[in-house]
C-alpha cells in the first residue's frame, strides 16, 4: 500500500496508511475517496472523525452566537434599556434573517477556501459580533441602531450551519452521511440552549443584585479561540470538494425543492423561531417564572425548548428511516398542531407550568419533523431520478440532492425570522399573542396536508415510490 507524499512537517499529523493520499502545504489532501472500503477503514474514518469533532464546535459556537440576543434581549430592561416590545422582537429576529441568507455564500465557501481554512475564518468572524455585544450593552443610551447593527452581526453564527454541513458531507460515504451530518446538526442546534442556560448564570453569579450584562458576549471569546485553533490544527481541506453550481442551478428548477423548502420552514424555521422568542414569551405571560434564583446566580427554563428540539431531532431521522419520512413529518405537524391548540386553550388558566409542558411538546415535534424532512429530501430526489430515468439529464440525481440539501436549509431557516414577527405583528394588533397561535395551526394543517397529499401517497412524479 502506498504512504501519502507531503512536502510539509504539519501534515505528518495524518495517518500514513492511506492508498495514494497525498497531503500538500496548508493541509489540503488530494486522493479523498470516502467510498473505498480499504482506505475508509484503514485512514478515513479517523480523519473523517476528527474533522467532524472539531466542525460540531464551532458550528456549536456559530449558534450560541447567533442565538445570543434571544437571551441577552429579555435581560435589557433590568440593564437600564428602554426598548418596546416591538423593538425587542427586531433584535431577536433579524439575526435569524441574516444568517438564513448568509446560509447560501457559506454553502459555496468550502469548495472556494477549503473546509478547514473556512472554519477557521467563520469562527473568527464570531469574536465580531461578541466583542461588540460585550461593549454596546454596558451604555443604556447606546441608540437602538447600534443595538440593531450589533444584533444582526450575530447572523453569521447562522451561516456557519451550512459551511459545516457542506464540508461534513465530503468526508463520510454515503452509507453513513445521514449519521454524521445527524451529528453534526443537532450539535450546531443544541448551542441555543447552551446560550439560554448559561448567560443568565454567568451575568448574575458574583454580581450582588446587579447585572454583568457584558460577559454575555465575553463569555464566549476564549471558546471561540480554541475552536479556530483546534480548526487550524486538526482540520483539512479536501481537495475533491467542489463547489456545484450547475446542480444547485439544476435544483432550484425541481418543484419538489420549494415543496421541502416550505416544509423545513414548518419544522426547522418552527424550532428556531420558537426558540430565540421563548424567552421573551416567557418574560412577557409569566414574568414571575422568568427567572429562577439558584444562589446568587439566575437560571431560566427557557433552555428546556431548544434543549428538546435539539436532542429530538436525530431520532426524527432515525424513525423517517424506519417507517418513511412523509409519514414522521405528517405526524411532527399533526404534534405541532394538538401542542399549539393546546396551548391555546390552557393559556387562559394562567398557569406556567401547563404552558412549559404545551412548548416542549411543541419543540419536541418540530425537533422530529426536522430529522424527518431532511431525510426525505435524498429519498424525494432518488425517486425523481427513477421516475424520469429515460430522459437526458446534465446533472445527476445525487448532485440535485446534495445542493438541495444546502438550500432547503437555507430557505427554512427564514422561520427564524417570521415565527418572532408573526407573534410581533399579533402583539401589536391584539395585545396577545393567540391570534399568531392560530395563524400557526392554519400554517401547519396545511403542511401536514401536503406531506400527506404528495408524499404519503404513491404517485408517478416519484416513481409510485412513497416517501
């Protein structure tokens, strides 16, 4: 077997067992086939691994980051801020409408920069928008433009999600694509409770009845150190990765794209929107439950959510794998909608703990209709390729679904920034927020009947395959 060629000291870090892998300056590897059994298992599972681990940090950082001003927003006001409630749902949603666009450049920043040397620029670029929270929340006359500015800065810890995904899914063979990118998702998603969890501690802990509002941007720093670090250390670029425009060009042609697009925005852009506004739900129908005091130091609930979401999101996949992904989703949205009515009902007996148990089922379901709907999009797009196999196509089948991947994710993290705005828009029309509750029942009646419709059935478009 042949031992892989480098002409710098740095890459000896790699395994030398590999057939005709060749290690070039800046840690770019040549010769990457993840699909051959003798190199999978004699060198690429461990380097796989390796940059899989360090890819879940800092994607864990990009969405603490992202989601920071969920948390940071509720604890304003006892900071000297006078914000209106409309102002604060600006500040916890437009970061989700930055980072859902910047989901489509990082797409494509791998295959341009290579993985590792673009996790090391993305997590760089997360000491931006820390450093300035850090700074900006310490003057409670800072203008509300500034606080805006700072705010959607924290829009590129979105982006990371999908630079992340891209660069994973170059590593692994397809038999265990769904696993690691499983992996690497839900580790990205749990970064949300992370931030809920831990800035109120932090900010209150030692600070004798005050707020060390500052240290919610600080904290993370060191963190966000090590991970571009451990990027530049033990990461590598694949050379083999490429960016594929003529299939992403090739997808957003098929209308099965928007149709997942529309879906994902139910479950994931649910999960995300849900979680960067259930803080400040909670503030505004129980502001006694806000906050509990352990010691000297706060805690809230409102990491249990995120927490739910995340945790639940594998095993949507699993059982999508087990007993089909439409028929998983079609039970998600049919969850989603019985916790949303319930919450509904019960909101006027004014009790918090009812209205925890009604969210966290609601998280719950959207954590496995996320699973769920993005293990149909390689199987919808299988199905479309056996469905039109005698007609001519420029771009295969599995070019489609990989590109469709990046941009069904692109597009359904937008909920992050309709779910808040909704629920604003509900605020200031009606004093309450049931109107939106209802809104979102409507929306997901009519997701659950389209996964039901033109998935669950058997239909030509796929191959009579069903989904």
């Amino acid at each position: 077997m042949a031992t892989p060629t480098s002409t710098t000291p740095e890459s000896t870090t790699l395994p030398s067992s590999a057939s005709s892998l060749v290690v070039r300056p800046g840690r770019w590897v040549d010769g990457w086939d993840a699909e051959d059994p003798a190199f999978w298992q004699s060198t690429g599972r461990r380097i796989a691994r390796r940059n899989l681990g360090w890819s879940i940090f800092a994607e864990f950082l990009g969405f603490i980051v992202w989601q920071l001003w969920s948390i940071v927003v509720v604890m304003l006001p006892s900071a000297g801020f006078a914000l209106a409630s409309g102002e604060q749902f600006w500040l916890i949603s437009l970061p989700s409408l930055v980072g859902a666009t910047l989901r489509f450049p990082y797409t494509f920043a791998v295959a341009r920069f290579g993985g590792r040397n673009w996790t090391i620029v993305s997590a760089g670029l997360l000491l931006v928008p820390t450093i300035l929270l850090g700074i900006v929340v310490q003057n409670p006359d800072t203008p509300f433009g500034v606080l805006l500015l700072v705010a959607a800065l924290a829009g590129v810890g979105g982006g990371n999600f999908a630079s992340s995904m891209a660069n994973i899914t170059y590593f692994f063979p397809q038999r265990e694509k769904g696993w690691a990118l499983g992996l690497n998702a839900a580790g990205g998603n749990i970064g949300t409770s992370v931030a809920q969890l831990l800035v109120p501690i932090v900010v209150t802990l030692g600070a004798a009845g005050t707020l060390n509002i500052q240290l919610a941007g600080w904290m993370w720093v060191p963190l966000i150190l090590v991970a571009m670090w451990g990027a530049w250390r033990f990461m590598d670029n694949l050379s083999t990765a490429k960016a594929d425009v003529a299939g992403a060009a090739a997808a957003l042609r098929e209308p099965h794209l928007w149709l997942m697009a529309l879906l994902y925005i139910g479950t994931f852009g649910s999960f995300i929107g849900f979680a960067s506004v259930f803080p400040k739900l909670i503030a505004d129908q129980f502001p006694a439950f806000s906050t509990f005091q352990v010691g000297s130091a706060s805690l809230t609930l409102a990491f249990l959510g995120a927490l739910v979401g995340s945790v639940a999101r594998p095993y949507g996949g699993r059982l999508a794998d087990r007993i089909g992904g439409a028929r998983m989703t079609i039970a998600a949205f049919a969850l989603m909608i019985a916790a949303t009515l319930a919450l509904i009902l019960t909101l006027p007996l004014g009790s918090f703990w009812i209205f925890l148990a009604c969210f966290l089922v609601l998280f719950l379901a959207t954590g496995i209709g996320n699973g769920a709907t993005y293990r149909m999009i390689p199987s919808i797009f299988a199905a479309r390729g056996a469905a039109t196999a005698g007609e001519a196509h420029s771009v295969g089948t599995q070019r489609k679904a990989s590109a469709a991947l990046g941009l069904i994710s692109a597009i359904g993290a937008y909920g992050g920034f309709v779910i808040p705005q909704v629920l604003n828009a509900s605020q200031a029309a009606t004093g309450g927020y049931t109107l939106a509750f209802w809104g979102f029942i409507a929306l997901y009646a009519a997701l659950f009947a389209i996964t039901a419709l033109v998935y669950a059935v058997p239909r030509a478009s796929l191959a009579r395959h069903r989904i």
